[in-house]
C-alpha cells in the first residue's frame, strides 16, 4: 500500500515499506520505454510537516529492462534512488517546486505516493543500456551480433580516405 491516510499521519509519522507493482495503473502507456521489472521497492517515511503539508523522505528500487543500445539484446540494470517530496495545497508558495505535489482535495484525506514514485523512477532510469561494458554491437554491413565472433565483413574505411586514394588513383 502506498496510499496513507491524512488523519492517522496527523497524529503519528508512518513508516514507508511497500512495493509499487508494474502492473499498477498509475503506469501510462508511455512508460514502457523505461519499464520496472519485477515493480519498485519504496521505503522511507511519511509524516507531517505543519500546516496542510506532508513531507516524504525514502529511497526507491527496482530494476529496468532495456535493450543493449549496442546489440539489441535485453539488458538489465539496477536503479536506485532518493526521493523527498513535499506535499503541499495547491496554490501556496511551494507550486514552483519540482518536488512538490499537490495536496489535492479530489484524493480525499489520503495521500498517495505512487505518481511521486512513478515520476523519480522514470527520472533515474538511465537513458540507455548496454548489456556489458564491452559489447561489440553489431556489424554495420551484414548486422551480425559481432559478440559472438567476427562475421568476415572487411573492416570498415573512411569514405573520406577512399575518395582521396580514388583521386590518387586517378592521377596516376
Ligand atoms: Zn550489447
Ligand atoms: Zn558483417
């Protein structure tokens, strides 16, 4: 659960150990791009903060699964993180604040940190994977996975170098 109720934290702090499936709906369709495996492990704490306003201090994580921006393979990578977030009614001083989210009257007396967890998640996935630090990737000619031997393609020349020994060529 990642759903708290206001009057409860008005009274006492609540202790943050909960899981956000990666199936749950505050996924959007968009979000696929940089998936979490297996869902996100949220921890920390929630407690009041004065006045109207929640303050959360936790860590989150998961894992993501991307293909290898070199050879395509399915590539995973550990993503941990911090996240503080402040929330705060609509309106006041805070709206600027990145990390502040609204105190919305529509959510009732609950507070509900999955967009907070989804927003930090999607913010500290790395843009791209590889699958390891040395992949070879795959030949620009013939598009073999160049990580399971060389596939005889010749080597790759500079278009550059081979239009000026075409010239040299030609001189001659
Ligand atoms: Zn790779
Ligand atoms: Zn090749």
């Amino acid at each position: 659960m990642l759903s708290f109720d206001i009057r409860s934290l008005d009274r006492e702090a609540a202790t943050v150990d909960a899981v956000l499936p990666a199936t749950d709906d505050v996924w959007m369709a968009e979000d696929i791009l940089r998936p979490a495996l297996e869902g996100i492990r949220v921890t920390g704490r929630l407690s009041a903060a004065g006045s109207g306003r929640y303050y959360f201090s936790g860590h989150l994580s998961g894992e993501t699964q991307q293909e290898c921006r070199r050879c395509l393979t399915p590539a995973q990578s550990p993503v941990v993180a911090e996240v503080h977030v402040l929330f705060a009614e609509p309106g006041g001083e805070d709206d600027d604040d990145p990390d502040v989210f609204p105190l919305e009257g529509a959510q009732g007396d609950v507070i509900d940190l999955r967009p907070a967890v989804r927003e930090q998640w999607l913010l500290e996935v790395p843009p791209f994977l590889e699958c390891r630090p040395d992949c070879k990737g795959l030949c620009k000619r013939c598009g073999a996975d160049l990580n399971a031997g060389d596939c005889g393609c010749a080597p790759e020349t500079d278009a550059r170098w081979e239009a000026l020994r075409k010239l040299r060529n030609d001189a001659q």
